[in-house]
C-alpha cells in the first residue's frame, strides 16, 4: 500500500496550521506595537502596556463570547445593548440597596436572559442569527433606554466599584477577571464536549446533526454565553465610570467581531481561537491607545484604523500563507 | 427667494432671546388649536429631552399643542429627515427643528417653506438655507472654556481636549473655540485633541492615556458632559482630582450634581429648557405674524461650584440670574 | 417472504412511508432483517435506500409506519434516540467535520470524558481510534485534521464511526464508493465479524458482486417500494438486477474507436509532491483508463488537465494548441470537461435546478446578447436528462433534493450538452446504480464511437477492463505503467500500482 | 416508469416555491401595512404611500448591491463610508463647474473604485469580506472627512438637483430610478450568465471553479456593483439634500443588510431575491414612518423597531414552513 509514503503529510501539515493560526496574528500584534514603539516613546513603557491591557479588557470580554458565537457559524450584533441593560437594571438594584453579589449575578442573568431569547429564535424558530441580533441590537436598547427614560444612573456603592477599579499586584482587576474568564473559554472550547459540539455545529451543522450533537442546545448555548460576558463587560465598564448609561456598548458588537476575525476566526464558522481574539483584542486596543498618544487627529485616527484592519488581516494570510 | 446662506455665530440680523419681549411687546397668545411640531437628534442624550420640555412648557402655558420627536440615534440622519416629512405632511403651524447635521433636513425645510409653515432651527448644526435660527454659539461654548482655562492657569500649561464624533458640527465649532483661544493667548500647549465620539468609555480611556503621558497635564475640555464625566473619573482613578481640572459642554443635571460634588470643574451651560421655551415663543410669535430677526441668540454660562445655586434654578428665577450675569 | 431462515427478527419496517412535499420517497416499505444477519439492499438511484436508512437512523421521521427493533418500537425522535435503541450508520455522503481531528470526528456526539463528562478524553479516543482504524487503514492518523484526508480514507473512518459503539444494527449507505478492491475485503472481513457478534448489517451497494459476497438475504427496491426480499442463495445476479431495474441489461462487448489522432497531450504534467511529471497522448474516440492505488494522485492529475488546480510544471496541448495551466474556463474552450470524483464539495451547487448546474460552464452559449435563453436550456437540458433518465425527471428541482446517482447524471450532461472533445472522468460510476451504470458505460463508448477522446479513473477493475482502450496506472503520483489492451488484466494492473515491484516504466514508453 | 406521474407535481412545487419565497415576505408587509392602517389613518393615504417609496428609495438602491453581495456569500459593510466618499467628490466637481453627466459618472466611478478595492482584498488575497470591508468602513468615512476637512459641501447647481427633486407623473424621481436600477438587478441577476455565476459562487464556490465559473471577476464583480450603487444612493441623496457631506450613510449598511434578510437573502450565500429585498426595504421604511405618523416616542420607536424586524422574519419563515 502506498501508505507508508501517504501518511506523513496529514501530520505535517496539521501541526503547521494550528500553530501558525495564532502565529500570524501574533505576528501583526509585535509588528504594529513595534510601529508604535518606535513612532511613540512612552507606548512601550510598563504602565501604558497595563493601559492598554486595561482598555482592552472589555472589549476582550465581549470578544470572548463573540468568537464562541461566530465558531457556531453565528454572529452576535445584541452585544452592546445587552451589555447596557445588565448595567442599568444592575445599578438601579445597587442603587436601591441590593447587595453586590446578587447584583453581580442579576447582571449575567440579564445577559443570560437575552442570550436565551436570541438563542431560541435562531435555534428553533431557525431564524438568522444576523437578522435576529440586529433585532435585538433595537429591542435591548429601547428596553434600557425606557427602564432608565434615557438618564444614566449614579451613586454606587463603593464596594461595588472598587471590585472594578482596584488592582492586584499592580494589575488592574479588570484585566485579571477577564483573564480568568478567558481562560474558562479557553477550557471550555478546547477540553469538553461542549466545546466539541460549538466546533462540530459550526464547521458542519448537518453532520453534528447526524451524529447526534444536540445542534439547538448548544446553539442556545453559546448565544447565553455570550449575553453573559456582555453582562460582566457591563459590570466592569459600570464599575469603572461609577455610572450605568443606557447608551452604553454602542458599536461594542462591531469591535468584538474585528478582535474575533482578526484573531483569526472564520465568520462562515468552525475555526477561531481564544487566544487569537485575545491579540486581536490587545491590537484594537493597541491602535486606539497609540494614535492617542501620539494624538493623532481624529479623521488620521479613523484612517489608521481601517488601514491597519486591513493589514493585521493580511499579515496574517501571508504567515499562513494561501489554505 | 435664495437666502444668503446662515451663519449662527456671525449672521447680522440678530437680537438677543431678552430683548423679545422689549421689542415685540408681550406675547399674545396664539389662535385656537395651533399646532407645533419639534424634531431633534435623539432623546437618549438629557440635553434634548430637557429642549423637549421648554418646547412642552411653553406650549402648555399658552394652550397650544406640541409634537416632539427625536431620531433613533445622532447618525440617524435619513431617519430624522424622514419624520421631519412626516410632520410636515400632518399640517402643523410652526416646525422646530434640531438637525443631525448642517444639510440632512433640508429638503424637509424646502417642502416646508413652500407650504408657508415657518420652521425654526433649533441649536445644533445650522441649515444654511432656515429662515429663523434659535439657540446659543457652539463656538462660544468653546471659548469660555478656554477663557477659564486663562484665568485659572495664569502661568499657562499642558491642556486636552475630548472632541465629540468626528465631523459633527457642534463637536467641530466647540473644538475650534476652545483651541483658537487658548492658542491666541499662547502661554498654553495642548498636547492632545482627540475624538472619543461623545462616549464616556472612550473618554475615558483616553484620558487615562493622555495623564499617563502627561502627569503635569493643567486640564480637559470636554465637548459635552458625558465624555467630561468620564473623563473626571479616568482623574479620580489616577488620585488627580483637583489637579487636573475638567470642563464639560451642556450642563446636564449629571454635570451638576458632579460640580456640587467638588468632581467636574465646570460646564458651559447651554439652558436647554430654557432654550426650548425661547425657541417656543419664537415659533409663535412668527405665526402671531411677528417679524423676527432671522438669529435669536440664547444665554450661556460656564456653571462652576461658584455660581452653581445662582444657575441651578428654573423659569422665571433663572431668566433673572442670567440676565444679572 | 421465501427462504429468508427468519430465526427472531432484530430489525422490522412495518409499512414505512416518507414523503418530500410532493415525492414520495418510500411507499410503505415492509421487510425484517434477522439478527446476525447481513441484508443487503439494492434498488435504483432514487429507489429509496438512502431514505429508508435516514429514516432508520432518525435522521429523517417516517411520515408513516412503524420501526421495530428486537420487537420493540423505535421510538424516534431524531439520530440520539436511534443511536441508544442501538442503530449505528454509515452515511453515503460522507458526514464530518473538516476542521476536527479524525478522532474528534470518529466521537463526536458520544465523547469520551474524565472527571464525570467534564473533560474530553483525547488520549483515549485517539487510543481507540487507532484500535478500530489498524484494521482498515493503519495510515490514518487519529490526531489528523480530517478534511487533510483522501476521500476514500475520509470513508474509512466513516464506516470506524459505525463500528465503535456497540450497535446491535450496523446501517451501511454504499460504504465502498471509494474504496479500493483491498479495502472492501477489509470491509468484508469487518461485516463477518460483526456477524459473528450477532449484529445485523444492512448493505447498500450498486456493487452486485459486493452484495452476494456479504449478504445472505436481499431486499428489492424500485421507486421507494419494495419489489421482494429474496435470499440470495438461490437467485442471480441477473435476476436480482432485472427486478430492481425492472428489465433485463443486456452485457455489451467492449468495441474500440480509436484513431490516430491526437487530441489532447500531456506533457510533464506535474503538481508536486501529489502528481510527479506525467507525460501521455490521448486519441480521437479512444477511452483511456488511468488506475492505481488510492492516493496515487489520480484526481489531481485530473485536476491539473482541467485547470482546476495549477501545475507546478508541465503543460496540456489540445489539438496542438497548448492550455494556459491552472484555468478552467480555457480548459473547456480548448474542449476538455472533468466530471469529479467529489460530487459534493466539487460538483454541485445544491441550492439550484438541475438545468442551473447542467448549463453552468456553458451558459455563455445559451445566451443571446448576454442574455440567457431560458426556453432554450429547458429544452435542451430537458432532452439531454431525459437521455440520461434523470429521476424524477425535473430539470427545475435543485439538484439536492436528488439521490446521489441522479446527481452525477446531472454533472455528466453538464459535459455532453457543452459537447467538449476530451472528457474526462473521475470515479464515473461511484454512487450509479447497475442500470445506469451500464448506460454510462454505453455512453462512453457512445462518445468514444462518435470521437470523442475520454479518460476513465476508476478503482474498479472490472470498470477499466471493460471500458478501456488502453490503461495507465499510477503509483505515488507516477506513471508507473501503459498497458495496450491485450496486456491488460487484474494482475498486470495491480503489480504496476502496488509500489515496490519492478515494473516501472520509463516515460518515453507512455504515450 | 413512473416518470410521467412525477413529473408534473415537481414543477407545481417549483413555482410554488420561487413565489412563496417572496411571498412570506409579502405577507409580512401586508400585515405590517394592514397594522399601521388601522392605527393611523393616514397612513394608507395615496401621498403618504407615495412619502414612504420616497424615504425607502435610498436604502432600496443599496440594498440591491447589498443582495447581490449576500447572494455570493459576502458582505459589505462600507456602503455607507463609500456613498459619503463618492457624494463629496462629486459635489466638489461639481461645485467646481464639472457638467453634471461627467459628474453623474465620477459618483458611480468612485462607488466601482471602492467595490474594486474591497473585492481585491476579498478575491484575491482571500481575506474576509466581513472584515475588509469593516476596514474600509473606517477608511472610506476617514478619507471624505480628510477630503472636506469635515465640512459638507454646499452650492450644487439647479439642474443637477432637479434630476432627484422633480417627480415624473407624480411619483418622485428617485423612486423611478430606483425602480429602474431594481429591474436591472433583478434581470442581471435572473437573466444572465453573471447572475447565475453570482449564485453559483454563494452555493458552492469550489464546485463552481470546477465548473469553469470566473470565481474572482465574480466576486470582485458583485462588490464593484454594491460600490456603484452606493454611489447611486449618494446621488439621490445630495441631490435631495442639495449638499454633500462626509459622514453621510452613517449605519446605511445595517438598513441594507436588514432589508435583504427580511427579504429573504440567506447570509451564507446562494439563496436571496430583489423583489424581497424591495419588499424589505418598503417594510422597514412604512416602519418608520407609520410610527412617526401615530407620534410614537423614540425609545418605543426603537422598540417597535426591534420586534417587527424579528416578527417580519417570523412571518416570512412560517409562511415558507420550515425546511
Ligand atoms: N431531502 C430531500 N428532499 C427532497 N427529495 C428527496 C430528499 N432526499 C431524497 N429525496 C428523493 O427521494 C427519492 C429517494 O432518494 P434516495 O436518496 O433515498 O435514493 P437512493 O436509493 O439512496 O438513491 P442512490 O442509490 O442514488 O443513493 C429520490 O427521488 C430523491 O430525489
Ligand atoms: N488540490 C486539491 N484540492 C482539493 N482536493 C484535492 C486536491 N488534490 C487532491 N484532492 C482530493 O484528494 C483526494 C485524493 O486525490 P489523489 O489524486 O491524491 O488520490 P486519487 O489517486 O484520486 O485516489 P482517490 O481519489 O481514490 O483517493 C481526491 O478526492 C481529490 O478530490
Ligand atoms: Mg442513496
Ligand atoms: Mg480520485
């Protein structure tokens, strides 16, 4: 048989993909920091790197729950709105007295609760998951827009917010608790069955079917996920600004989906790293920071994001080269 | 008839929103069942809310019936056209509007225009072609900023500015008053002017970046209340409070209530509902026929923990503290 | 039901029904299958067969009738119900996903876990893996992405899928299509075994001569109902095959028309590692068979004369002209058409009609001032489907909704309405039914008769010995052999695509 | 053979299924319609019709490139950013005394330029359209406010406005534009090798290489045409504005996306119809305007927003039945 000579290629080339797939946006994460680097001094110095970690971190967050989502072969546009209403229906409960972990936990229940109501409509009513999302984008947004008649609300308690502002060992505790939540995702995606079932679902629905992956639940599943980083990003940015807007997480969805992509997951669905959306989140997080410092003027700032979208994107074709 | 195309700050043909009543003589109550209708850019932000309700004041007072609606969003701008239409279609007496940008409602003024129904440019991006202008001078808003920033630092120093969405109007004007004058008096350098698009976060990330960069860093101007409030935080995070003056733009009850707090430094107060109120009279004095110049300047006034309890009155009382400014 | 030796029936449709909006797929099909017992079932394309293992399986519910499985009624509602009542299946569209690992796939849906199902076990179930691959393909890699597989070793681990829960009902949809004769004895010894355990099997095949190699009883089926269940022992190939296709096929006797004209010439093809340079001519109404091992790079070199993949080196000239390589649409100017070996990921655009995927390469010509003549494709398409007894003959329904052989019809007129000189055909007859299989061999020979040059690869000897003009094998991506009919024969072939043997020829011999 | 008794009902379901495809959609717009009818008497008034075609002019005409850029399995997020690109260079030529025809071309120019731009990108380098075209998103909008220093442009000459204001027979030139520009659409892609090669791509985009199918020109094709219609919308609207401005088309590509999902587009490609994207588009449009006519406030407009998008596609999906 002409095995002996066949087998080895699989082999080889496996282990070049999934290294290389995080590879080329590590790539395009030093090249662009190192641009930065070299334009900006004090970019590189210890506490701005923290900065940028720390405003990135939300983004991160949301990003998380995006990439699950687009593994399933889905998209999340409800993201931002459902962040703002787990804020403010969060804050009004601290506001009025509740204590802080029952309000932490109604904060992700929020998110879990819009998950679910996402999740249905794709999964059983077999909608969309664009057209859906986009749906709840308004739906979300009126709901925390009237809970609140459009007024941010004030006032939280002190131990709530410190949780959010304080830090660990010099890191600020945003970044550690979305570390850790990203690690959970990590787990998740890369060691149980469920994670298998987001890939299987997303790479080939039918086939997952046929196999007797319970396609609905996990569909269900991974939009609750979702919902509920959305819910902790709320706490955290709620925490930080000491106030929860109605207004909050606007075009978070586009942001998250950029750090998903280019992180490397694929919007058609099956393929997408942690990891990746991790770097494609510190990038996005990188830009914003550096133009800043070098206070860049706000139409170059816009140009310099959407060429350097573009660029990480095509850094990262060439590390992996034509598939 | 072509008008010469409007420009707020400079147009000739102006008086100031006091002298109404000096030259007009009193305001007569207007005929039975008159109908206005107002479209601003979105009552997500306080500021149009509270325009909202000068418009709904004044209305109330004299007996006449106000429709106020807002776009979905401050990019809606096919959307705030397309209610503008739809009012017009409805017959209303007088239009307020409050457009997204200088052009969007346009064709809405020209369709109105023809049909005789007055329209009134509310604040905001100016409509070259609007016949009546009521509001305050974005650039204005600007310049008593940086004319704090002067007296306070009279030594000068390092300065910021937090713009609000790239290429909108008042985020533009408000940008350009401050950087003009603070350039004129040139003791000071502004180190950093950047856009946050009116969103606290990006405020306040921005500012937190900016201080990291510069800790000797004087103080923010902050194109409306939102992004200063943010930005007062990113200060508070970083134990600058007090060090690092911030001023914001609007004077939200959030800007007050921040400034009694001994956090925010100062916001240039438009008086939205006072403005609204103002904006109302207009409307119906030029339905009552009268004959108004084309800009009616209304007041503003950078509120700071000095002259906060002065300002933070209403009606009749706070006519009174502005006028006595 | 005669001489079927019904000891206690493991598995029993009782009047099963299925309908698809308007078709009705299965038409109250009744047989019993015996525990232990391999059953085969045979029928045309679009008789039903797939349908009735989907719905055995819970992929598709029966619209009507019962399933009973040791007597007990399934109680089905979707694949995770069938899979405990203990039905396994192999599918005849191969149901994976590329991204996963071969082991991941081989699992998915029923993982192995550690710490109470919190963990996949990888470790274990690439253990496993290579427990149940060793005997169907050592080669594979547990750890391998699976969309990095051959297609024939992507069907291997397939049928492993079926076999590594205990099933007490092993469902096989034409496991074989692409499998070489050395792996279906694989299979064979893997059915036997299963015997042995007491699982029953059901057998899918076109393959005749698979069906009563494994099966002692057979079930007929034509037009989604059952036309008998007979035990093979005492009837025929032709009986069987009269009573599926519902006349008798006449053998037809292989007749050459080759020429000495040269319509297509290869020369150096190559795409490495996967195709090492291959030089042949190919001749006016000649049918040249290519064979070889799987994995030889049949395909790829099929691909490389189509233009669908670039060449590394080497050119294609048609009729003396020289084709840019790597570009399809000059390819089909220069009149050369593939039919390809992967209907699924390579042949159809399962959302359009028939006619939309017939007329694909060609709608240029079935277009007046760029604008396409409708009337003029549903007749020609029509006609040219009616020829190739497409079924249901709807040239408007999206070729999807058809049975795999009625797919490959579609692909085939594809080519014979664009009336391309040089055709070429990869795995022509994989999925076909015996029926249409021998009007596809007669098609070929049509073709050929009115100078046509074709190119057959196929796995299936019996298929090269009885189509071929002349036969080139390949090994490891080489030419390894030009065997002239007279030199033709299983043995012949083989030795030249089993590595290691000797027989390697130099290229000037080819051609 | 049972062949002469199948036959016929196969075509019957055909046709059944091409009209029921738009018609879910249909029933959708009737019922919303019928709603808004009973809640606002002048709603269903011949003018007000007549408003509503107006105001869904625009979203209709990027809408059609929108469809055709779904029905190939892409996206193109930067509609908007392109239509304000193409609108200020025009008005700047024509400021600068271009003759209207030569400008007319320049708007359509600019649109086929950035099509062409993101379609490389897309076809060649093998990025994602979802991400190259959020990258032009930022760039396009970044250049026309370089371009204009962020100031609208204003002075357009008479008889370049009169083509979008006047109105032929009493319906509203871009209305008949529009309308034109659909028929084209729909023709191109029903009628033409192009269109069948768009569908093919979107369907199964290897199995149309094999097929001989011009997989990149396709690809780079649909988005050049998602550009020039783009420019197109532009023109409708400065010519209605009589001003060009650089951050016009703000979120104009959710709109387009919403209405060809609601028309039936499938975001994963192959699957989509101009006629239902028409639909969509008057959908979404009478949305507005109905709720503005019964003086809906902005939060519950928004909400209203929200749940029709989603009951729209209920409608549609249950009106198809599941498949
Ligand atoms: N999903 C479906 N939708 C509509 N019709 C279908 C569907 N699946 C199968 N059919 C129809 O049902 C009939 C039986 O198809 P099936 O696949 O069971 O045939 P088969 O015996 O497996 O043929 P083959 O030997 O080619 O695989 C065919 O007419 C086919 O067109
Ligand atoms: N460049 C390619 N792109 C996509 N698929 C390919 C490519 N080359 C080969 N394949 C697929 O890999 C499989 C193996 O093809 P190859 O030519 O290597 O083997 P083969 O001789 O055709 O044997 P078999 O087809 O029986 O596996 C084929 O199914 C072919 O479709
Ligand atoms: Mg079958
Ligand atoms: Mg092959």
């Amino acid at each position: 048989m002409t095995i002996e000579s066949v087998e080895p290629a699989p082999r080889a080339k496996l282990s070049f993909i999934s290294s290389f797939r995080d590879a080329g946006v590590l790539i395009g994460l030093i090249v662009i920091f190192g641009i930065f680097a070299l334009l900006s001094p004090s970019f590189m110095t210890g506490p701005n790197l923290l900065n940028v970690l720390q405003q990135s971190s939300i983004n991160a967050c949301i990003a998380l729950g995006m990439t699950m989502v687009i593994i399933s072969g889905g998209i999340d546009l409800s993201v931002g709105p459902t962040a703002a209403l787990s804020a403010v229906i969060t804050a009004s409960l601290l506001v009025a007295g509740v204590p802080v972990p029952i309000a932490l936990c109604v904060a992700i229940g929020v998110g879990l609760l819009t998950g679910l109501f996402n999740g249905i409509l794709i999964a059983y009513a077999g909608l969309q998951p664009f057209i859906v999302t986009l749906g709840g984008l308004s739906l979300y947004r009126a709901l925390s827009l009237i809970y609140t008649g459009g007024n941010p609300i004030f006032g939280l308690p002190k131990e709530f917010r410190s949780i959010f502002t304080s830090s660990m060992m010099g890191i600020p505790n945003p970044v550690i608790i979305v570390a850790v939540f990203a690690f959970l995702a990590w787990f998740v995606l890369n060691r149980t069955p469920f994670g298998e079932y987001v890939l299987a679902v997303g790479g080939n629905r039918e086939a997952a079917h046929v196999a007797g992956v319970p396609v609905k639940r996990t569909l269900i599943s991974v939009y609750m996920i979702s919902g509920a980083l959305a819910g902790v990003g709320a706490l955290i940015l709620t925490g930080r600004l000491g106030a929860a807007e109605p207004i909050m997480g606007n075009l978070w969805e586009l942001d998250a989906i950029a750090a998903s992509a280019i992180g490397g997951a694929s919007l058609m669905g099956g393929r997408g790293s942690i990891v990746g959306t991790l770097m494609g989140a510190v990038i996005l997080g990188g830009l914003r920071n550096g133009l800043t410092l070098m206070n860049v003027q706000a139409f170059y700032q816009l140009l310099a994001t959407g060429i350097i979208i573009i660029v990480a994107m095509l850094i990262d074709r060439l590390a992996k080269g034509k598939a | 008839q072509e008008l010469a195309p409007l420009n707020s700050d400079t147009e000739a043909d102006r008086m100031d929103w006091s002298q109404l009543e000096a030259r007009f003589g009193a305001f007569k109550a207007p005929k039975e069942r008159t109908r206005v209708g107002g479209v601003s850019k979105t009552l997500a932000n306080e500021y149009w809310r509270s325009l909202g309700e000068g418009y709904k004041a004044f209305a109330d007072r004299h007996g006449v019936e106000v429709v106020y609606q807002a776009a979905q969003d401050e990019g809606d701008q096919l959307g705030q056209l397309a209610m503008a239409e739809n009012l017009i279609t409805q017959g209303y007496d007088a239009l307020l509007f409050s457009p997204q940008t200088d052009v969007n409602l346009q064709p809405a003024l020209e369709v109105a225009t023809d049909k005789g129904i007055p329209v009134i440019n509310v604040n905001d991006a100016v409509i070259p072609q609007v016949a009546h202008y009521v509001g305050n001078v974005q650039k204005d808003n600007g310049v008593r900023a940086a004319n704090w920033m002067i007296k306070a630092y009279p030594e000068g120093g390092k300065l910021a500015i937090i713009e609000g969405q790239a290429g909108v109007f008042a985020a533009g004007q408000r940008t350009a008053g401050f950087t003009e004058t603070i350039e004129a008096n040139g003791k000071f350098e502004i180190v950093a002017s950047v856009p946050a698009n009116w969103s606290r976060e990006l405020a306040y990330n921005a500012a937190a970046t900016i201080m990291q960069q510069h800790p000797d860093l004087k103080g923010f101007y902050a194109n409306n209340d939102g992004m200063a409030l943010g930005v007062v935080e990113a200060v508070k995070s970083v134990d600058q409070l007090g060090k690092v003056a911030v001023i914001g733009t609007d004077g939200i009850s959030d800007a007050y209530a921040s400034i009694r707090a001994g956090e925010l430094t100062g916001t240039i107060d438009s008086f939205p509902v006072l403005t609204g109120e103002i904006a109302m009279e207009v409307a119906l004095r030029l339905v009552n026929g009268d004959d108004i110049p084309r800009v009616v300047a209304t007041p503003q006034a950078l509120i700071t923990s000095d002259n906060i309890d002065v300002f933070a009155s209403t009606g009749e009382a706070l006519r009174k503290a502005i006028l006595s400014q | 039901m005669k001489g079927v030796a019904v000891t206690q029936a493991r598995l029993t449709f009782d009047s099963v029904s299925k309908t698809f909006g308007s078709i009705n797929a299965l038409r109250s099909v009744s047989f019993e299958v015996a525990a232990g017992e391999a059953h085969g079932l045979v029928g045309e394309n679009g008789a039903g067969k797939s349908t009735l293992l989907k719905s055995l399986c819970g992929v598709y519910l029966p619209s009507a009738g019962r399933i009973f499985i040791n007597d007990k009624e399934l109680q089905n509602n979707g694949p995770m119900t069938a899979q405990r009542a203990g039905v396994a299946m192999i599918h005849q569209e191969l149901q994976h996903v590329p991204e996963m690992t071969v082991a991941q796939n081989l699992f998915l849906g029923r993982s192995l876990t550690r710490f109470g199902g919190l963990i996949v076990d990888r470790k274990r179930q690439e253990a496993i893996a290579a427990e149940v691959l060793v005997d169907l393909d050592p080669g594979i890699d547990p750890a391998a992405r699976i969309g990095d597989l051959r297609v024939a070793q992507r069907q291997l681990v397939e049928i492993a899928r079926a076999l590594i829960d205990e099933a007490q009902i092993v469902a096989m949809d034409e496991p074989t299509s692409s499998l070489t004769p050395s792996e279906v004895d694989k299979l064979e010894v893997i059915i036997q075994r299963l015997r042995s355990k007491n699982v029953s099997v059901i057998y899918v095949s076109h393959r005749m001569d698979e069906i009563f190699r494994f099966c002692q009883t057979a079930t007929i089926m034509r037009d989604g109902e059952v036309v008998d269940t007979v035990s093979l022992s005492n009837v025929t190939r032709d009986d069987v095959v009269a009573r599926m296709v519902g006349r008798k096929l006449l053998h037809t006797v292989h007749t050459s028309h080759v020429t000495k004209e040269v319509l297509l010439e290869v020369k150096g093809l190559a795409s490495e590692p996967e195709v090492k340079p291959c030089s042949f001519k190919l001749h006016r109404g000649e049918v040249l068979g290519i064979a070889g091992l799987v994995g030889a790079g049949r395909t790829e070199l099929m691909r490389l004369i189509a233009g669908v993949d670039a060449p590394s080196a080497g050119q294609v000239i048609a009729l003396g002209k020289p084709i840019p390589g790597g570009n399809v649409r000059a390819a089909i100017n220069a009149g050369v058409g593939l039919v390809p070996e992967e209907r699924k990921r390579d042949g159809i655009i399962p959302m359009r009609s028939i006619a939309s995927n017939v007329t694909l390469p060609t709608l240029d010509n079935f277009s007046k001032f760029g604008v396409i003549q409708s009337s003029a494709i549903a007749r020609d398409v029509d006609a040219q489907m009616r020829d190739l007894d497409l079924r249901p003959l709807d040239i408007e329904r999206p070729i999807g909704d058809f049975s795999g052989g009625n797919q490959q019809k579609a692909i085939i007129g594809r080519w014979l309405i664009s009336g391309v000189e040089v055709m070429l055909f990869d795995e022509p007859t994989r999925g076909v039914d015996v029926g249409a299989k021998a009007e596809i061999y007669a098609l070929i020979e049509k073709l050929a008769s009115q100078g046509k040059a074709i190119v057959v690869v196929s796995s299936e000897m019996p298929e090269l010995l009885r189509l071929a003009d002349r036969v080139l094998v390949m090994r490891e991506g080489e030419i390894s052999a030009n065997l002239a009919r007279d030199k033709m024969s299983e043995e012949t072939i083989a030795q030249a695509a089993i590595p290691g043997t000797q027989s390697a020829v130099r290229k000037e011999e080819v051609a």
